[in-house]
C-alpha cells in the first residue's frame, strides 16, 4: 500500500493473523492530522478499506472491537528549523551535531479522546508531561485552539503582511498591533466561545496564554506563513465566529470585520510566469499568496470593484459554506476597512480602529 491507512491496516492483518486474532493483540492508535475527529475518520477508512480488499470477516470484527482509534488533538507552535546562525551556536553550546534541530514553544497541549480507561493505561507515559491530557471528550480543547488561537492569526495575518510585519514576535511589540490582537481576542472572540461547555473564566484564562505565547521573544512565527491556505483557514476557524457574534452578540465588530477586509486585500494577487501567485504592497514589495482560491481572486480583482468583490465573496457560499452577507452589518463593516486600507497605510486604520471611542 502506498498510503498510511493502508500500511497500517496491512500491519494491523499481519498481527491479526500473528496472534490468531486474540483481542488482548489489538493497539490503541494515536493519529496527530490536524484535522477533526482524526482517530474516527482513520478508522472509518480502514474499515473501508478492509471490506473491499480483505474478505476476511474475523479480521474486520477484530479490527472494529479490538483495536482504540482515539481522537486528539495537538497545540504547539513549532516554525521549524533554526536559522542557520542559531543552530550552529546552539550545537556549540550542546557539545555534539544535529540536523534535525528545531524550534518549538514552552507551551505544549496532546489532548487524546478515550472513553475507556484501559487507554489510558496503555499511555501511561501520559503521567510524566501535565501537558499531555487523556479525557472522555476533547471537544473543550479543540474549540479553544481552533478559535482562540488559530482564529486569532487567521484574522490577523493578513493585515499584519499588509501593516509590514514580518513575525507574530514583532507584532506584538508593536503598541498599535499588539492592542488590535488584544481587542480582537478579549472583546470579540472570547465573547463568542463562551458557552455551557467553556467557562468565561477558561475562555479568559486561555486567551491570556495565547497572547503570552503570541510574546515569546524566542520564536520566529512568520506571517506569511500563517496565511498558508488562508481561505481555507478563514472558513475553518473563523466563519463561525462570525456567525456567532453577530448572531449572539448582537454587535457591530470592529477587529474581525477589519481582519477580513485586510484577508481581501491581501488576497488581490496576480499569477506570476512561475506560474505561482503574488500580492504587492506600496514600498514594500511582493509577497506570495499560496492558497486554492488564489485564481478566483485574481479574476474577482481584475473585473470588479472593491465593493462588488465584498459583495461576491460575502454570498460565494461555496467559500463559506454560508452565506456571510446575511450577518447584520457585516457587510458595510467589511467594505468600510476595505475602502479604508486601500487609500491608507495599514498601521493608519489599524491607529484609527484601535483608538476608537
């Protein structure tokens, strides 16, 4: 087999047959996509995949009832490589070579989903890290991640780009940007997760080591980086956010609003003779835009207005899965900073939104 699911169910028949099918030969199974529901999807395609190349029945019943596929979920903020300087001042310091060094945060999350204790006996090297968590439901985990974290770069990292930052570090030392995260964060997301499963005081707590981790000095965490598949990104994590605090709330936003304006600017690019996309940004340059919908906006820029490419992006419910241009208000909000970061500097609206009574 060429793909993991199918290696692992081949090993997974080997040890099968192995052990004659005995339930105590069955593994608990650990997947770490970043996706949902990771443990139930891998388990659903093995199954699939052993109904129609294994005609084995007693191998899929094994497969089904003896083996744990535990969702989890993992929370690390990890850019990778050191530059080239730093790496070889650190293997100084070490004493020793190694080239697969990397940057990684204090901070560190492993929430793993098991509803049977004999999981969690399996992992027992859970016990020796308090940042590893094995629980019924990781739900809880995921939501405050997925929003809080994530959605707060996802809102931020194009107009950070656009503003002339090049690190979520230099950001944040930043007065005016640093109040604009802060806001968006604690007024406008935090807010919004609050719910009978989250506590505001976990929302709270949460939120706040997200802006310290956001703070660390230490790492590199480029931008440009995090608005990989932006559009993608945007429906993922922050669609319901948006939903839920025009709905909810019953306010106008200042900072998500101002967020994605800046995600539709940012996404005004032209392909290149590499064939890759690129967006521009007066006296600063070229950036590349590397996301699937890089075409759709590049043909939405080229034959409309601002105001028409709102407009067509709010209702495109093939982007959102929903259609933006019902929340109230959203939409004149959203054209408003549009209008306003294309005659301005970023860091201007940014002053200008952020000082606002």
């Amino acid at each position: 087999p060429t793909s993991f699911p199918g290696k692992l169910l081949a090993f997974l028949y080997a040890r099968f047959k192995h052990f004659e099918g005995s339930k105590a030969s069955g593994l608990v199974i650990v997947p770490t996509e970043l996706i949902s529901d990771n443990g139930l999807k891998l388990k659903t395609i093995a199954l699939q995949l052993a109904t129609e190349h294994l005609s084995d029945e007693k191998f899929i019943s094994w497969l089904h009832e003896a083996n744990y596929f535990c969702n989890s979920l993992v929370d690390r903020i990890v850019p990778g490589k050191l530059p080239y300087e730093e790496h070889q001042s650190m293997e100084k310091k070490l004493g020793y070579k190694d080239e697969l060094m990397i940057m990684a945060e204090p901070f560190r999350l492993w929430a793993i989903e098991a509803k049977d204790p004999y999981v969690k006996e399996v992992l027992s090297f859970s016990t020796v890290d308090d940042g590893m968590v094995i629980t019924t439901d990781i739900s809880k985990f995921k939501e405050l991640k997925l929003r809080l974290l994530n959605g707060t770069h996802t809102f931020t990292c194009g107009l950070a780009v656009l503003a002339g930052f090049e690190t979520v570090k230099e950001a944040m030392y930043n007065p005016l940007m640093e109040r604009f995260i802060t806001n968006l964060l604690m007024q406008e997301i935090v807010p919004t997760v609050v719910s009978p499963q989250i506590s505001k005081e976990e929302a709270n707590a949460f939120a706040g080591k997200v802006l310290d981790r956001f703070r660390n000095k230490s790492l590199d965490h480029k931008w440009i980086n995090i608005t990989l598949n932006y559009t993608s990104k945007m429906e993922m994590r922050n669609v319901a956010l948006l939903k839920g605090f025009y709905n909810d709330q019953h306010a106008s936003s200042r900072y998500m609003a101002l967020g994605f304006a800046a995600y539709l600017l940012f996404m005004k690019g032209k392909k290149s003779i590499d064939n890759t996309y690129k967006g521009y940004v007066n006296n600063r340059g070229y950036y590349p835009i590397n996301d699937e919908s890089a075409e759709f906006f590049e043909s939405l820029w080229n034959r409309q207005s601002p105001e028409q490419v709102v407009e067509d992006v709010l209702k495109n419910q093939r982007l959102w899965n929903a259609s933006l241009s019902t929340l109230p208000a959203f939409e004149n909000e959203v054209k408003k900073y549009l209008h306003a970061l294309i005659n301005k500097e970023a860091l201007e609206v940014i002053s200008e939104v952020v000082n606002k009574e």
